[in-house]
C-alpha cells in the first residue's frame, strides 16, 4: 500500500533511541520504585512501568505509522459438526496461552494472554467461533497461563487471590442465553490446570445451548476483580450464532472475505513494545492500583494499531465489536459513506436503519453493511469522535480519533466477485417491547464514591457490594421494567447476563441536586420522589438500537427505563433449561475498571 506513507500523521516521530536511554537513565529510578513495589504489594504487579509517563505513551502510539499492517482475519472454530447434512453439536477444547504478539509493523512482539486451539494458534482476539442456533456446543476452557500476570492488579478491590499463584480465569460467553452453571460466574475462576479454583467452581465443560435467535456474541474473561487486566491482556474473542433458514433469504454479504469482524480495543505500549497498564491508582493509599478508566492511545482493530484493509466496490458486512475497557466509539467514515445498520448486540433489527456515525459503548456491538460502490474516493477512514470518559471527558485527538483505513480498490480491480449481495427492507419481527405484562418495576441505582480530594474510590449499584445478598430476583420466564438512575458523571454501559432488555425511555431528571443528596441519604427512589424528577428533556432512542440488546448506555442525569425480557424473545417462550440454578447471574456495568471495583451485582432467577 503505496498510498500509506502519503497519509503518516504528522506528529513527530519517536526517536527510539533516545527512547532507550531516557529509559537507562530511569533504570536506578525504576528498579527503586520495583523494589518499593515489591515490599510493599500483597501481589503480582510485573508491569515494570510506574515511572513512563502519558507523554511516552503518546510518543510511543504517534511513532507507529497508521495503516501499514493488513486487517488480520482471525481464525474460525466450527462449534458444530455437518453429519448427513445436518449439524450435530461438538465439544471443543479452547485453551488461554501467554505468547507473544505483534500489534505492529514496527513494535517487537510483546507478551499477551489469548485464546487459542494451542498455543501456536492462539491470536489476539481469540479465534471466532460459530456456532448453530438450536445445536448446543460444549467448550472446555483450558488455563494455561503462568504462575504470575503480565499486568498489574489490585488485591484491595474484591478480586480471585489463588493461594498459590496463578493467574485466575473463566469464561463469560456475552449475550448469550445459557443455564447459570455456564454462566462464568466471577467465584467459579480456576488457575492453570484447574489447581486452584474459586468458590462457585463447578465444571470444566460449559455448554451453551444456542437457542436464541443469529447474532453476535463474544467470549472474554469474568474473573473476580481481575476482568479489565486479563481483556486488556488479550482473553476476548467474537462467537457468532448462524441460522441458514434465517440468514440467507437475507442475502447479506457473506464469506471470509466479505463479512468482517472489527474488534476494536484501545490499548497503549510501553517503549519496549509491552502493554502499558498503570500500576500506580488514583488513590494509591485506597486502591494501589486501581484506576477508574482504562484508555490506551493507540486503537487495535483485531489485533493491530491501525490496521487498513483493502475493499472492492461492493457491499461488504462488518460485526464491530467494542471490546474497550472504558473506551465509548463514535464511529464514521471519513469519506461520508453511511452504516446501513442491520444489528445491534445479539439481535437483528426489525429493519436496517441507515447512519453516519454510531456510538458504541465498551461491550457493545453493531452489525453493518458499507457499500464502497458509492464511495467517489479511494479511501476512507474510519474515525473515532467521543469524547473520553463519555460523554463530558477529553475530545478525541489525532491519535484515538483513528480506528483505521478502507483502501477502496479501483472498480473492476480483480479479483472481484460479482456482489449479488442485497440489503433487506425487513428483517426479525421480535416480541413487542411494549411493557403490557411487566412483572416488577425496579429502581437500579449508580453511585460512585469519592476521596477527600474528590477522586473516584469505587462504583456501586444500589449502593451495595458485590458480596451484598441478592436483591434482583426475577421470575424466570418474565418481562420487568427497570427504571437505571445515574447519579454520576460518567455514561455507564449497563450489560445483564442471561436477560435481553431495550430502553424505552430516557428521561432527565430535574433538581438533581436535591434527588442525589436524598438519594445519596436513604438510597430510596420512591421515598425520593423519582416520578416528580424524572420529568426533565426526553431523548430519544437511537432507530438502530431499537432491538433486544446485551449493553444499554446510561446517560448520566438521567433515567433510563428498560424492558428486560427473561425469556426468549424470537418465540416469546421459557427457556428450555433451569435458569433458577446456582451459582445465578449477574449485571453490571461493562466499563471493566467500574466492574471489578464493583459495579457489579448477582441476579437469582426464581422458577
Ligand atoms: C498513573 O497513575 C498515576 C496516579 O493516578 C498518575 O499520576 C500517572 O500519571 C499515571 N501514569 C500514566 C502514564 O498515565
Ligand atoms: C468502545 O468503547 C469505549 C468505551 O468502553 C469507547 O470509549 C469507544 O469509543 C468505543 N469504541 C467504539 C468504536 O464504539
Ligand atoms: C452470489 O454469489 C455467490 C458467489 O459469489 C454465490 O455463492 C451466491 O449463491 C450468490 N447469491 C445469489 C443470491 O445469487
Ligand atoms: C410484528 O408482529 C406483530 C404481532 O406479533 C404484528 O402486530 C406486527 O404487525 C408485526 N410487524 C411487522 C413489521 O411485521
Ligand atoms: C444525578 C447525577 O448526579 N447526575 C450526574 C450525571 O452526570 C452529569 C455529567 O454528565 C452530572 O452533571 C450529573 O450531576
Ligand atoms: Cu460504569
């Protein structure tokens, strides 16, 4: 790609040596600072970075050149097998690998965690699996990972501890509709070979039964307290639930080639090429290490800094997946082309809606089709506008701005296939989301706590921990209405495990200052007079999140109401397993610094 060189940013590169002796100068520094460290954490921080600065950072992300490395496919696992015609569900074995990679041309490989079939095959992301709706797959998570992590953690918020070393795991499959036993509960982690494992522990083998309807899903660590560490270090992965009978009188575009996974993650390098993640938190005398936000100055799509991939000028389908820890997208291209939206999360649209620019909070993903047919330019950029934190936080900059590069091949460059590709008008017809037969209504409530000083310390939801007893009990086979308040100043990406929920309302609230200081008193919405402040400017909700969706964002000041279904929404029927078993659910916020530090709450479903 010729073309690329022309496009190079224009800051100034980074002078690699010069890089290194700053570092050799700061080595007695360093290994003072490791020491201190050393005596004085409970636990494994190895990252060797508390004295790089965010200057470094930059410097390091603005010396990689944009759009020389080609948008990697990851690899696809089959989770079913073709007998006779028909498929017939398998088990397979996937295991978490420390290895080596490359996010760029010019970064030296540097250690990751990753799913793989082995460890030569392991990527980051992981492989994409797909599976068949309607035949279950079984998977054996396997933890092969070493005695110590390669990125700091913090023993003070509620975090798996193995007593003998270790790197705790286990595996939560997004959107999907399963029995609590496959849940990947935060408390059933396990170390490597399964020698140590966590309260909830049941099983080595989870099936997921693939009853709901085609979507997109994705697989990632849950583990108590260490969820943003182990995704920042790589255990993601897209999982694809397919449907022929549904999909293809679609005739959407199809293929390797033609329908894309964009997972996107922001992450920053140390000058060694190393994952950048503070050791040092906001209030280290609280939390050593925690921080309320994780956001990485360079964006990796599928495993790359800035990958560009080279199209035709044909319709092509991209599943973007937000796999951030704190990082919200708002995504367009740079050359005015429009998403045509077809999905949002796990669920298809009623029908595709047409946008320039879509707003994805960590965890969310968004289904679409680009048709570089009606580019009139050669390339086209895909940019990044949101602010960070989201939505009052810094704008975008030169860097974080970019997400990568479309290079639109010239018409009848070949290989080109014809595109008989077409874009639906209709697509699924789910049940309503009108709240006729609501069976609770529930107050859900964000809370983040400060220091003296006025820096965040930790994140609850109803103003209780984790370990609190369960307060979110619903039937299973219901539909509940939940009203989610923010009292803070951050948007928070609200996920719910087995349930599917849409906001139907969202709604300001008026003479906050009252409502949070009663709020913030007796942790009461009723007693607080909620309907009497809900009653500021209504936003509307976006046509292209109008489905049943795995991530809601909350916008802060206000009330979002939702309609959580907890049944399946394609045949409005029970689910066909016992949701009401142990260890239960959970919901929380997906910003994984606000999880583990514990925007997080267990749900039990009552038969
Ligand atoms: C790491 O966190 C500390 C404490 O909040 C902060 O002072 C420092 O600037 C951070 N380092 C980087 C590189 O962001
Ligand atoms: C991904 O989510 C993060 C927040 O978690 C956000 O900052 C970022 O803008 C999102 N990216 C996209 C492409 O939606
Ligand atoms: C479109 O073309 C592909 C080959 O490029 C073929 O496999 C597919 O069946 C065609 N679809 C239709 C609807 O013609
Ligand atoms: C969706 O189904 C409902 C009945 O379940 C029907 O009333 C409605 O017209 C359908 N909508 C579309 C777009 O087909
Ligand atoms: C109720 C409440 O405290 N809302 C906050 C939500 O976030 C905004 C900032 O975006 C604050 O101004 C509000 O105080
Ligand atoms: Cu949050």
């Amino acid at each position: 790609m010729a073309k690329a060189a022309d496009l190079r940013p224009a800051h100034a590169p980074l002078n690699f040596s010069l890089a290194k002796s700053h570092r050799t100068r700061m080595k007695s520094k360093m290994e003072l600072v490791l020491m201190l460290l050393l005596m004085v954490s409970l636990a494994g921080a190895q990252n060797p970075s508390p004295s790089v600065t965010q200057q470094t950072l930059q410097q390091v992300a603005a010396s990689l050149r944009m759009y020389v490395d080609q948008l990697p496919n990851m690899p696809r696992i089959y989770g079913y097998s073709m007998q006779d015609g028909s498929p017939k569900p398998v088990t397979l074995t996937i295991g978490m690998y420390r290895k080596t990679w490359k996010f760029h041309r010019d970064l030296p490989s540097t250690p990751v965690f990753v799913f793989g079939t082995s460890a030569e095959a392991a990527t980051f992301p992981g492989p994409t699996i797909i599976a068949r709706q309607g035949v279950p797959l079984s998977v054996t998570w396997q933890n092969h990972l070493p005695s110590s992590h390669i990125l700091p953690w913090d023993p003070t918020v509620p975090t798996a501890i193995p007593k003998n070393g270790g790197v705790p795991t286990v595996v939560h499959l997004h959107g999907s509709v399963h029995p609590p036993a496959s849940d990947g509960s935060a408390l059933a982690w396990f170390t490597a070979n399964f020698q140590e494992t966590g309260p909830k522990w049941t099983q080595a083998t989870y099936t997921y039964p693939n009853v709901q309807p085609p979507g997109n899903l994705w697989y990632h660590d849950h583990a108590l307290g260490l969820t943003r560490a182990n995704l920042l270090a790589g255990l993601l992965g897209a999982y694809v639930i397919q449907n022929p009978s549904l999909d293809d009188p679609f005739n959407l575009p199809c293929g390797d080639t033609f329908d894309r996974h964009l997972v996107i993650a922001d992450r920053s390098f140390n000058v060694d090429g190393t994952l950048f993640m503070n050791a040092t938190g906001i209030n280290p005398s609280i939390h050593p290490q925690w921080q309320p936000e994780y956001f990485g100055e360079a964006i990796t799509v599928n495993g790359k800094a800035w990958p560009f991939l080279a199209v035709h000028r044909r319709r092509y389908r991209f599943r973007i997946i937000n796999s951030s820890n704190a990082r919200y997208l708002r995504l367009a291209l740079s050359n005015g082309l429009a998403f045509c939206v077809i999905g949002s999360d796990a669920s298809y649209l009623a029908a595709p809606v047409t946008s320039q620019n879509i707003l994805l909070a960590p965890a969310e993903v968004a289904d679409v089709i680009i048709d570089f047919s009606l580019s009139t330019t050669n390339e086209a950029e895909l940019t990044n506008d949101a602010p960070y934190p989201y939505p009052t936080g810094s704008p975008a900059g030169p860097l974080n701005g970019k997400v990568m590069k479309f290079v639109i091949l010239p018409k009848g460059a070949p290989p080109e296939a014809p595109d008989n590709s077409t874009v639906p008008t209709k697509e699924v017809n789910f049940t309503s989301v009108v709240p006729t037969d609501v069976a609770v209504t529930r107050y859900i409530t964000m809370y983040e706590y400060t220091s003296a000083s006025g820096s965040p310390t930790h994140l609850y939801i109803n103003g209780k921990r984790f370990e609190d007893p369960v307060t979110e009990t619903p039937r299973s086979g219901t539909t509940e209405l939940w009203n989610v308040i923010n009292l803070t100043g951050d948007n928070h990406p609200l996920h719910i495990h087995l349930g599917v929920f849409q906001a139907i309302k969202v709604q300001e609230l008026v003479d906050l200052t009252t409502f949070k200081n009663c709020m913030t008193a007796i942790n009461d919405a009723v007693k607080c007079n909620v309907a009497g402040h809900a009653v500021g400017k209504v936003v509307p909700v976006p046509e292209h999140e109008k489905t049943w969706k795995n991530v809601v964002k909350m916008e802060p000041g206000y009330m979002t109401s939702v309609v959580v279904a907890f049944k399946l929404v394609e045949t409005n029927q029970k689910y066909p397993f016992d949701a009401t078993g142990e260890p239960g659910y959970v919901y929380h916020c997906h910003i994984l610094d606000h999880e583990d530090n514990a925007m997080i709450r267990p749900m039990k479903m009552l038969p």
